[in-house]
C-alpha cells in the first residue's frame, strides 16, 4: 500500500503541529518535541499512520468508532445531507426530517419509556443539558430546593465546566475552578483497587449504599439526580460487580431521585446489548448518549428522556440550546450509522461472536506476571497490572508509570491500548472479526511480555509498602 499519498514529510507536519496546534489533555511541550503521531487514514479496525504503519486501533478512537473505520454508506449520507439541507436549526418553530427521524429511531431503540431526544454535539453538551433539565424538571414539580446532583469519584462525563463538575476526575477539579456548586461525590464500585476484604458482592452492596447515606445527610428533598455510566469508561473500565446497579435502582426508586445512565460508551452495542442500562438491568429516566450514535464520523450526542420527564419539561420554556442541536448532517450520518447497525446484526455481532472469542483469550492475560485481574463485558475490558496478583498490591512507583511504559510498548508495536492509570483498556470496534481478534491478541501478548520485562529492568516491580 502506498504510505505516504499528498500529503507533507512527517517531520514537517509534525513541526506544524507543535507550533500550532493544541492538543487536548495534553502537555504540549514534551509532546511537541517528541512528534505527534500523525494519522492519515483508516479502514476497518487499522489506522495507517503518515510513515504507512498499520495500527491496530484497540480503542475505536476514543470509544466511538462501533462501526469501524472507512464506512463509505455514512459519507454518502453526509455528502446527501449537505446538497439537501447543511444547516438549520430547531429553536423557533422549525424542524427539520434528519432531527425528526433520529428522534423517532432512538426513541423505538431506547429501553422503556424512553421516548423524546434533546440534541447535543457530542456527551459534554449533553450532560450540561442534563443538570439543567433536572433542576428544571424539580422546579416545576414544585421543588426548587432539589438541585443536588449525585455521582461517583472517578467517573468520567465530559469536560466543560458541567459535565467536568459531573465527573469524578481529581486531575480536572484541580483546573480552572470546578466542580461547580450542588454536585456531591461519593465512592466508585472499584472492587479490586479499593475492596479490601470484602467479597466483591458485598462490596457493591456497600458502594451502592453510600448513595442512601448522601441522601439522607443532603436531605431526600434536595438531591435531584444521580449519574453514573453502567461501566466507568475513561475510569479504567471499571465493571461493577453485579450487586451494585439493582440497589442503586432501589435506592432511587425509594427516594425519588432521578437516575441519568451516562451511555456514551456503553450505548450502541458496547455492551453486548443497545444499551448498558440493558446488560445491568438499570431503568434510567434520563440517558446521555454521543460516540456510538453516530460511530464518531460525525459530532452528535444527546439526552434520552422519559415520558414523565418530557411531560413536565413539555410546559417549561426551557432556555436551552446548542447551534448544532440536532444538526442534519450528523443526524443524517448517526441515521446511516444505526441503519447499518440493524441491518448487518452488529449486536448480535459483540453478543454471540466478537465478545465471546475476546472474552476467552482476555481472561487468559491473567497468566502474564504483572496482569492480576482481567474483566470484560462485551467489548469493553481492562486488566489491572501489579507487582503482587496476591495482594493486589499497587507499585510502588507513581500510579500510571508502569501503566505508561505499558501503553508506549503497544503503541510501537501498533496495537492502540489506552492505560488509565496503571489499568489498560480496550474498547475495539463491534466489526472487529475473528482474524483481527487474533492478530489483535498477537500485538498485545507480545506487548505484555516486552512490558513485563521493561518494568522490571526499569526496577519498577515493586509493591508500595
Ligand atoms: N460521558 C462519558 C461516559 C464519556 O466517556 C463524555 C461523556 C463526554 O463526551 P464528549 O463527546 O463531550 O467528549 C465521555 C467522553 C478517554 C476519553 O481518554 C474519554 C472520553 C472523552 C475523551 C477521552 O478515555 N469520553
């Protein structure tokens, strides 16, 4: 295959590219003179970078590519769109048919009584119209004191100064001045990084009732809402043991919180099911979606709300709004995305072949040295490294060294892992076949075993005391 087609030497890009461009969560200086990896095009589950490598894109971009990479059906969508209508808006008395009909489909694909879609750019947007919408959905139930929104440390559901305060990210807080005021904390469901010696069932009971702890000591009549994704994601794909979604359910049945299921990874078939909420057995009243919807080729997000929820909503003027709300490219784009869902079976695709073939050789990682745990639900997974499975124990060095060494070793041996922390993920596209699943395990092990050594040379291996 040719590598490099029309495009400028990488040395020059990537001087281009640390001159100008900011990269996010990122520090741009060391990155800058190290040489950003620049990619060019994309096909299935490979990336092709401007020197002609192949990567092996383990992580769907960032979650987002289900479909995988080079679907000409969802260009030709776009480029139909934008002859018939590029742009226009829903906020004064129009509508236009992309908007209509992905409403309608997500409504029919939604659990429940899902059925009335707020449109966003992508998740960010989205969960700032969430705390909007349910502080304003209280206050015209009558009450105006429930404004709490209730999440979990380490969670992650967005970066603006919303849905950054929504978040759990201590990294984020620290920046700029978050979280914003009634957004209260509580403890993660991480059972191997913080569950003792409890079971992991009695564990997630425990986690789940620190939300009825905040409840009563806010006060049931102020706390409006509780958000968690059904798998922490950007957290490290923190799986929570079963126990854990069905008393939270409970608990917000039983006080009358508002449940908002962030499913902008776990939606659209992550999971092994349309939704998370469906694989854990959760009854939201409000979902965030984006990523999937579209499978990244184009930015949309937005909220799923129930019928009580819209009913209230519906006699509210709600001072709410993006540009690109609903915009008719990307929903004409997110329209062909499901379309292509449905038609070629994608779900059942990650149910009944995909996940269980990763599953088996995921589950096997756990006989590298430094692998202690191994979780995966459809196809999203992480392992969890460290220096004793024993014990669990952390390293002793700083949390995501190792788990940094860990990464750059994949990426030179082009398989695209994210590490959070010292936990690696993936979350590969839902097309991946048997084929890219063995070559997909072929550049991890190999990564596994040089990592394990490099840690050790490194003279990382140690437990923190
Ligand atoms: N909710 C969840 C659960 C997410 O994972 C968002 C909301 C925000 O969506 P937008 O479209 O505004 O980015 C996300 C995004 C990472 C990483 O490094 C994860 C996300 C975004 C960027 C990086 O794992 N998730």
């Amino acid at each position: 295959m040719s590598a490099i087609t029309n495009h400028m030497p990488t040395e020059e890009l990537q001087r281009l590219d640390a001159a100008h461009h900011m990269h996010p969560f990122s520090a741009n200086g060391p990155l800058g003179r190290k040489g950003a990896r620049v990619i060019t095009r994309a096909k299935g589950v490979y990336l092709t970078d401007s020197e002609g490598e192949q990567i092996l894109d383990a992580m769907s971009g960032l979650w987002c590519v289900n479909i995988g990479y080079g679907r000409d059906e969802l260009a030709e969508a776009a480029a139909r769109q934008m002859k018939e209508l590029p742009y226009y808006n829903t906020f004064f008395q129009t509508t236009h048919v992309p908007a209509i009909a992905l409403a309608d489909k997500l409504a029919q694909l939604a659990p429940g009584d899902l059925n009335h879609v707020f449109f966003a750019a992508g998740g960010s947007e989205a969960n700032d119209t969430n705390i909007r919408m349910v502080r304003t959905y209280w206050e015209a139930k009558g009450k105006p004191d429930k404004k709490v929104i209730i999440s979990r440390k380490n969670a992650y559901h967005g970066s603006s100064m919303g849905s950054a305060s929504l978040g759990g990210m201590a990294a984020m807080h620290a920046q700029g001045g978050l979280p914003i005021p009634d957004v209260h904390h509580i403890n993660q469901p991480n059972w191997w990084a913080e569950g003792g010696d409890m079971t992991p069932e009695e564990f997630g009971l425990a986690r789940a009732r620190e939300l009825e702890e905040a409840i009563l000591e806010l006060g049931e009549d102020r706390v409006a809402a509780f958000i968690g994704e059904p798998i922490q994601g950007a957290g490290g794909v923190i799986i929570p043991p079963e126990t854990y979604w069905p008393e939270i359910q409970r608990i917000c049945d039983k006080y009358e919180i508002l449940l908002i299921a962030d499913e902008v990874i776990c939606g659209f078939g992550r999971t092994g099911n349309w939704f998370g909420s469906e694989t854990f057995g959760i009854r939201p009243d409000i979902m965030t979606v984006a990523k999937g919807l579209s499978s990244g080729y184009a930015p949309i997000g937005g909220s799923i709300v129930s019928d009580e929820v819209a009913a209230v909503m519906a006699e509210v003027e709600f001072s709410h709004g993006y540009t690109y709300s609903g915009h008719p490219v990307a929903a004409a784009v997110a329209l062909e995305n499901l379309r292509l869902m449905e038609e070629e079976h994608m779900v059942d695709h990650v149910r009944d072949t995909a996940a269980p073939l990763v599953k088996e050789k995921w589950k096997k990682l756990t006989e590298h040295e430094m692998v202690g745990e191994a979780v995966i639900t459809g196809l999203m997974a992480s392992i969890a490294l460290t220096p004793d499975k024993a014990s669990r124990a952390k390293f002793a060095t700083a949390p995501g060294t190792v788990g940094g060494v860990c990464r750059d070793i994949c990426f030179a041996n082009n398989v695209i892992m994210r590490h959070v922390g010292d936990r690696l993920v993936i979350a590969p596209p839902l097309t991946l076949t048997p084929a890219d699943i063995d070559e997909m395990f072929v550049r991890i092990n190999r990564s596994l075993e040089q990592a394990t050594a490099a840690v050790k040379e490194k003279g990382l291996m140690q437990a923190a005391s």
